[in-house]
C-alpha cells in the first residue's frame, strides 16, 4: 500500500509553511520588505553590530546569503556596514535610525501574521503546538546517522544489515 504523503503531519506541516510564508510576504511587502529580511532586523535589534558571521550563524543561512540581504537593506537604508575597529577585515552590520523604526512595523506585522495564523485555535492548545513545533524542529535537526530510529525506515533487508553492523560495532 502506497503512502498517503496528503494524510502525513510533515505534508500538512509544509502546507502551513509556505501559507504562512505567502501571508507573511504579503505582509512584509506593505512595509517594503522580502521575507527573511525582518528577520535580519530583528537580529540586529537583538545584538546590534553583529558581523557577517555571526549574522549568517544566526539566521541559519549560508554567508553569500547574509551579504545579499545585507546589501539590499543597506540600499534601502535600513542598515549600515562599518569596518571593526578591531580588525579590519571584518565588517560589523548596524541598524539606522530607520531601520530601528521599520522593527516596529515588522512586531505589528508579525502580531497580525500570529493573530490570524491562531485565529480559532484557543490558548492552551497554542501552547501545546509550539511545544510539539519546538519537538518537531528539534527532531528534524538530528543528523539521520545520528537517529536510532532510523532503522525503522530503512526496508527489512537494509534494517538487518544496519542492525548487524550496529552490533558488530558494539561487539567491538
């Protein structure tokens, strides 16, 4: 019997992501943002000064990323690049007056983007899907080698063949 991918938890999972990706491009549009962009401000709101690394580590991308993010909103006006007074190869990545007002925009974007993504979902159940969000995301950032429950995925023949070098390994 085929798997019914349309029935599985990661489907609907995916479905809500790129939802709530849209909605919250639509969002961001109104206040002159991309998607991912708020989230450099934000961070920057956090920590301001903050070097490409550390943006990049933070954001959970890769650094070209972080520098074409951080070009746009420089040409936007919303950040500034300074040469560390340090060390002169790195380049810190701080907030401009605008910039710092557009984060207010970005909370009331967010706020409305939370409201009608929990629109008929009561307290005490949000509480329990960011709980079992936190889990998933948790789960899905195990490395598979690294998962003991991999096994049960892998077709029987595969399964046994895991399972005797993973005795054989202990047995070592």
């Amino acid at each position: 019997m085929p798997f019914n991918y349309k029935k599985s938890i990661t489907f609907r999972l995916l479905q809500a992501a790129k939802a709530q990706r849209a909605r919250s491009g639509a969002h961001l549009m109104r206040i002159g943002l991309h998607p991912g962009q708020e989230l450099v401000l934000k961070v920057l709101a956090d920590a301001d000064g903050r070097t490409m690394s550390q943006l990049a580590l933070a954001l959970g991308v890769q650094p070209p990323t972080v520098t074409k993010m951080v070009t746009r909103l420089s040409s936007q006006g919303y950040v500034r690049r300074q040469v560390s007074d340090s060390d002169g190869r790195l380049a810190r990545v701080y907030l401009t007056e605008t910039g710092r007002d557009l984060v207010v925009s970005v909370d009331k974007a967010w706020k409305r983007l939370e409201r009608e993504a929990m629109a008929g979902i009561e307290d005490k159940d949000r509480k329990r899907l960011r709980k079992l969000l936190r889990q998933v995301e948790k789960n899905l950032s195990v490395s598979v080698d690294d998962d003991p429950d991999h096994e049960e995925d892998l077709e029987p023949d595969e399964a046994d063949t895991a399972s005797k070098t993973s005795k054989e390994l202990n047995a070592a």
